[in-house]
C-alpha cells in the first residue's frame, strides 16, 4: 500500500483512540501523524506531535495548511466531535475528500442539528434553544407553549450525554435548567435547548459514507432502559436483536439524517429510538464510536473499525467490508457515586466469567468521581464475545455483577 501522503489524525491528550489509529497505521504501513489539541507551550511534551489549539479553528487550520507544505497530506481524520470542524476546512482547503464545514458544525451542534434535521424533511420532535442567560421563567413558558412535557434539556455541544436531563413538570424542568445551566458556566461552553422526550428503545449505529452513501457496519441494543432523569448509557450489544423491518427503519432514517445534515464521507456514529411511530433520531455525528467502544468490531481478516476507518480515508475501496459473525459487546462502567476512587476490587473475578475478553479500568486509583449529569467519563469497559447477543449481554452483567468499587465520601476542604 503506498498512500500518496501522510495522515493527519486530530486528537485530543485524553482520549482513548489514538493508540487503535496508530497500531492500524502501523498495520498499513500508512505513514500517520497526530494532532493533539495542546497550547503550544505544552508540545514540547508530545514530541513528534503537531501541537493545535482546538478553541482557535482557523488559526489550527492554518498550522495544519503550514504543515502540509512540508508534509503533504493524504487525509485529515478526526477521532471525535473536537475536531470535526477542524479536520472538515482543512481538507477543504488541502482539496482532499471532506464534508462541508457547515455540515461538520451541524454534527457537533444539536440545536444546529436539529434545524438541519427538520428543514431537510427528517421527522424531529419539536424544540427549541436558549442563551445561557435566559430565566428559567421564560425557558418554562417557551416549553409549555411549543415543546410540552415530558421534555429533555440538552447542552448545545456536550458529547456522551453530559448535561442531558429529563424534566417530567414546570418544576423538575427549572431544577433541569438551572443545573445545566452552572454546569455550562463553570466550563465556559454554549447555550442548551429542549425538545420533546422520545420514548421508545435506543440503539447505536456505526456506519460509514462514501459520497453521500451510508453503508451500515454494525447496529448495536442498548438493552438498559434510557428514560431519565439521566441518560447514562451502559451495555452496547451487537448484532441486534430487532427485527429486520425495524433495523432497515434506523438504518434508512440515519441515511435521511446524514444526507440532511449535508455529511458525505467518512465515519458515522448515529444514536435513534424506535417507538410505535418508526424510527427518530436522537444525533448523527460525523465521527465513530466513542470511548474504547470500537474493540467490539471486527471486519474481514481481524480488521478493526480504526483500520477500516484508514483504508477508507486513503481511497481503498471499503464497500465489501464485513462484520465478524459472532456477537460482540461493551458495558461501560458508570460511576455509582460522587467520591474518591481508592480501588476497584473483584478483577479477577469479573475477568474469569465465560465470555468475557477484557477489562479496562480507565481511572486510575485515588482519583475523583463525578457522575451524570456533570461527569464525563466512565470508570472504565467490559468487552465480552458470545455465539449470541443474549450470552455477551449476560456475561457483561455478571462479570459487573462481581466487580466492587471502594469509593471514599469526599471531604471538602475548611476554609478558615
């Protein structure tokens, strides 16, 4: 395989990808680069890395425009929602294979999404946005007029259900509010909007584009029920066990969203629920899973998502990939409460469950804990493969079953 030039992969100090990118890169023999989203005061710690500032788009384009001169790029790729818009103009600009900026900011946006969404014909639920500074007296009289209960509230750019909540009435909706609304302030993000509850079971659709065409890679159930107040997500298992009809309905309405949105190539990560009225979308991100979540997939000849994910990037054909038969599943952790991480016991335990692959601990001991819907990471995943659906998903749960997590009260500290 001889690309015509090096990836870019734009990333981010803590995420989980980029070692899977690397070890497919290494596979390929694709030459790779990373980006990582770092004042440059701090790159002399990441060295062999391109320092960006993910806050500064167009100042991060033009370092990535420099860097091309000097190493010419085959690919920009982005390993999550921070660096979409970045990775979609500088592609643009290097005229290379790319989804409209307007299109990647779309993805990353839910309010934006959801205009987009509507206006292209998807069916949403109705919504609407709001400024961090609006009273909750007028956020409530907006969703009693035009939105109606149940309701979520819902930060603007937030990922992994952060800051997500269900309202039920006027007053769980001003507690939803103004506890959004601090959570946002403390970390200088944007607005938030509500829309309308979608009930009904949730799935998770892992896909690729490839000018304008989604082909589907693996549709996973989220067995655990999402109803609120939180929407902690837990169990992914794949294949599904929906019918035919009702997957074709998600795959076909993730395809309206994606072409909506304005999304063309590359990686697809869609969240929808189904109810009696078909199929809704939840979001469609112009990205891949998150987290450790890809060791679930496997394509032809051990292939995983991050390799596919490359081929595609350098112009390989990726149509005739195919999943590996056997069921496969991921249970992120949750955090049971506020506190001070001192172990984790039961390892040994959990790992010795039939079917289960591995056990990844991700926060480390000693480590503070803040749940849903302030958190924004888990305490780590269970990887689990089974002839069935059914045998991942009860391994995933036994295996969590055994683990115990030592976690001390925080104390906080006197002032005098």
């Amino acid at each position: 395989m001889s690309p015509s030039g090096t990836i870019l992969l734009l990333t981010t100090p803590h995420t989980y990808r980029a070692e899977a990118f690397v070890a497919a890169a290494k596979r390929l023999a694709v030459p790779l680069v990373t980006a990582v989203d770092l004042p440059p005061e701090l790159a002399r710690r990441w060295p062999g890395r391109l320092a960006l500032d993910f806050q500064q788009p167009e100042t991060a384009v033009q370092t990535i425009l420099d860097f091309a001169q000097t190493t010419p790029l085959a690919a920009i790729l982005p390993v999550d929602d921070s660096g979409v818009l970045i990775a979609a103009c500088a592609n643009q600009a290097l005229g290379l294979p790319h989804n409209q900026p307007a299109a990647a900011a779309a993805a990353r946006d839910k309010l934006v999404m959801r205009q987009f969404l509507h206006d292209g014909g998807v069916p949403t639920p109705p919504f609407h946005g709001f400024e961090l500074d609006d009273t909750v007296e007028m956020v409530t009289a907006v969703v009693q007029a035009a939105i109606g209960f149940p309701c979520v509230v819902k930060p603007r750019t937030l990922n992994g259900s952060r800051g997500v909540i269900r309202a039920n009435d006027a007053t769980t909706l001003a507690m939803a509010v103004r506890r959004l609304q601090r959570l946002l302030q403390s970390i200088g993000a944007a607005g938030f909007l509500v829309e309308g509850y979608l009930p009904g079971v949730e799935v998770a659709l892992e896909a690729v584009l490839d000018h304008g065409r989604l082909q589907p890679l693996a549709l996973f159930d989220k067995p655990d029920p999402l109803e609120g107040p939180f929407f902690e997500e837990t169990i992914y298992v794949t294949p599904s066990r929906l019918p035919m009809e009702a997957q074709t309905a998600v795959i076909e309405m993730a395809a309206q969203g994606a072409r909506a949105i304005g999304l063309q190539t590359g990686a697809v990560h869609a969240e929808l629920r189904l109810n009696e009225k078909g199929a809704w979308i939840v979001e469609v991100n112009g990205r891949s899973i998150g987290g450790l979540c890809s060791q679930t997939l496997r394509f032809d000849v051990g292939m995983s998502l991050e390799e596919l994910l490359l081929r595609q990037a350098v112009g390989l054909d990726v149509r005739g990939l195919q999943r590996q038969p056997q069921a496969s599943g991921v249970m992120m952790i949750p955090i049971p409460r506020p506190g001070i991480l001192r172990r984790v016991e039961g390892l040994d335990a959990a790992q010795a469950v039939p079917g289960i692959d591995e056990i990844a601990i991700t926060v480390p001991d000693h480590h503070r804990l803040v749940p849903l819907p302030e958190g924004e990471s888990y305490l780590g995943f269970i990887f689990a493969t089974g002839q069935t659906p059914d045998v991942v998903e009860e391994a995933l749960r036994l295996a969590h079953g055994r683990l115990q997590f030592i976690i001390d009260e925080e104390i906080p500290l006197l002032i005098r």
